[in-house]
C-alpha cells in the first residue's frame, strides 16, 4: 500500500509516453504528454506526504499541528502553470501545422517531407 | 520505421524503463513516512517568518521566489510565442476566411445558457480577486486566482456574447496587464535592493499572521502574478478563439 502511489506514476509516465508513439493526432499527443507530467505531481506530493498531516496552511490550525511538506506542493504548483503553458505553445502548433498541411496526423507529415 | 517496427522499440525500451522506475522508486521512503528537515522546519518556522499563514506561499513567494521569477518568465514566453505563432499566420491571409456553409444560419444561443453565463461573470470575477488576494493566508494566490479571473471573459464567450468578450478585453490593455505584473514582479524583487538588502528579500513591513494586509511583499507579489496569468491566459484564450471565430461573428448580422 505504501508503494501505490509511486506505482500510479510510473503507470501514468509510461502509458503517456505510449500514448505519444501510437498518436496520429497532434492534439492527442499535446494530451498524451499532459498525462506524462501528471505523474510528476503524483512523485512530488508522494513524496511530500506525512502520515496524518494536514494542509500546510495554519489559518486555523495551530503552528505546529502535524502538517505535510509545503516545498514539493510549491513545487507542483510550478510545474502545473509550466504544463498548461506549453500545452498552449504546442496546440498553437497543431494549429498552424493543420494550416499548412491540411492534416493533423504526425504520420502524414513525415511522408509528405520525403 | 514502420508503426510497427516503432511500437515494438517502444515497448521493448518502456519494459527497460519500467523496470528502473520500479527499481528507483522502491528505494524511496515509505508513503507518509516523511523526515525531510527542510519541510519539518518550514512548517515549525515559516508563519513566524514571514507572517503567511499558507505555507506554501511563503515557499513559493518568499523562499523560492526567485524561482517564481522563472516560472513567469516561461509564462511570459509562453505567451508571447504561442501570440507569435497564431499571429504571423493570420497576418498572411489577405483574404477573410471562407464561409463553408453561408446558407445556414448560426444555431441560436439558449437563453438559459446565457443568462446564466453572463450573471457569473460578475460573481466569478469577485471570486478570482479574492482568491488572489487571500493567497498568503489560504489557500490559492495569484497564479489559482489567476486563473478564476480569465475565466469570467471565458463565461462571456460560452452565453454567446463574442463581441461583448472582445469589448472588455481588448488586446492592448491585457498586453499591458501581462507586461506589468511579470515587469511588477522584478520591480518588487528590486524593491529589496532599495532597502539595501538583496533582490527578493521580503523587506515591506510584515504585519500580523492572518490578517488580509500582511507578510509583506508575499501579497504584492500574489497580486502581480495574479495579473499576469490572468492577461495571459484571456490573450491566449482570445488568440486561440480568433482562429475560428472571425468568421461566424461575419456571417451572423
């Protein structure tokens, strides 16, 4: 049970990345590789976790009350904005490569270049 | 290479893979046996220190803030380069883009959908400043509350209201929204220098924990953030909507 959550992110890394070999669909593989970075959030805030602790906020909980790691949930933070804003460079690319050719297929592209 | 041929290398190299992650990740520790110093001490100290209640701001605002600085850079660059390539195209095309069916009307808009739209946006917008504002004492800040704040224009784009949308976003001032609060950020970083500390000290006074105005410079820079993702998330939203939308707003009157 204390190895699940690891185990999710390996799963998740690598039925990403599988998804990106098989893509013929450009958004789908901007999806595909949003999915392989999720499994770094799930490795930081594992990694984070303390048995029982609760938020790392102290509003109304004492100093001192047991409380997970606040510096890997900073850290998702940042890795989740730099996700969504490569997500938006690469569809812009989608965009402009279903201009220019017509298709959205990863495989038609490459034939077309010979 | 045949798809074949490539989906066997793949799996051929992800059982490899595989493998190694296992084997690396079962010699972390145990899920919720934590012992780090670092988190332990931040947890003990942190709201002593700076006088945030949210944790993980004081570490994302004050310790790391630096960092911070990074991550709104590759915002910005993000932004500025996904403008870019959506642009350069649109510049291209002399001629406005084709009606493909000019004999049928646009479907009509429910006005459940609208009404109910168009009275969120108000409400969601209060909400994305609060969020913004409490980010130091619970949690959210400027890059969830952010967030919350581009999607009040976005609410305005599903009730139907694409003009009204580019009424009250026009580019130039959410250009400048996004400029100031990533420049905002660096002039705040400065403002450590000027009290003669160094780049990024958190030297505002700090106030008490928990209230609205305190932890010194962890709000200011909550609040530039905060403009910054929102004026960069409504460009990207309003560069990506221009793609296809020029031509249905044309074909509507």
């Amino acid at each position: 049970m204390s190895y699940l959550p690891f185990a999710v992110a390996v799963y998740l890394f690598l039925i990403g990345l599988w998804g990106i070999v098989i893509s013929r669909n450009l958004i789908h593989l901007v999806v595909c590789l949003s999915v392989v970075q999720s499994s770094t959030y799930i490795v930081l805030l594992a990694v984070g976790y303390r048995a029982g602790g609760t938020a790392p906020i102290f509003l109304d909980v004492p100093v001192g009350r047991r409380a997970v790691d606040p510096i890997v949930q900073a850290l998702t933070l940042t890795d989740v904005v730099v996700g969504v804003t490569v997500s938006a460079l690469l569809l812009a690319l989608a965009v402009q490569v279903h201009k220019r050719s017509g298709t959205l297929d990863p495989e038609l592209l490459t034939s077309s270049r010979d | 290479m045949t798809s074949r041929g490539r989906r066997g290398l793949f799996l051929t190299g992800a059982a490899g893979l595989a493998l190694l992650l296992l084997w690396g990740t079962a010699g972390l520790p145990d899920f919720g046996d934590y012992q780090h110093l670092y988190g332990l001490t931040l947890n003990a100290e942190s709201v002593a220190a700076t006088r945030a209640t949210n944790a993980v701001a004081a570490v994302t605002f004050d310790y790391r803030g630096f960092d911070t600085l990074g991550e709104e850079f590759i915002l910005f660059a993000a932004v500025l380069g996904t403008a870019l390539l959506l642009r350069a195209q649109r510049e291209e095309e002399e001629e406005p883009p084709e009606d493909m069916a000019p004999d049928r009307r646009p479907p009509h808009d429910s006005d459940a959908v609208r009404e109910l739209c168009l009275g969120l946006v108000a409400p969601i917008f209060l909400f994305g400043v609060y969020i913004v504002v409490h980010g130091h004492l619970s949690p959210g800040g400027g890059f969830q509350g952010g967030v919350v704040l581009a999607t009040a224009p976005l609410l305005m784009y599903i009730g139907g209201e694409y003009r009204g949308l580019r009424t009250v976003t026009p580019e130039a001032p959410l250009e400048l929204v996004k400029g100031a609060g990533t420049g905002g950020y660096v002039l705040i970083g400065l403002s450590g220098l000027w009290f003669g500390t160094s780049f990024l000290d958190n030297a505002l006074p700090r106030g008490n924990a928990g209230d609205v105005i305190s932890s010194g410079t962890i709000l200011a820079l909550n609040l530039a953030v905060g403009m910054a993702v929102a004026g960069g998330l409504v460009l990207l939203l309003t560069e990506f909507l221009e793609q296809t939308l020029v031509l249905r707003s044309r074909s509507r009157k």
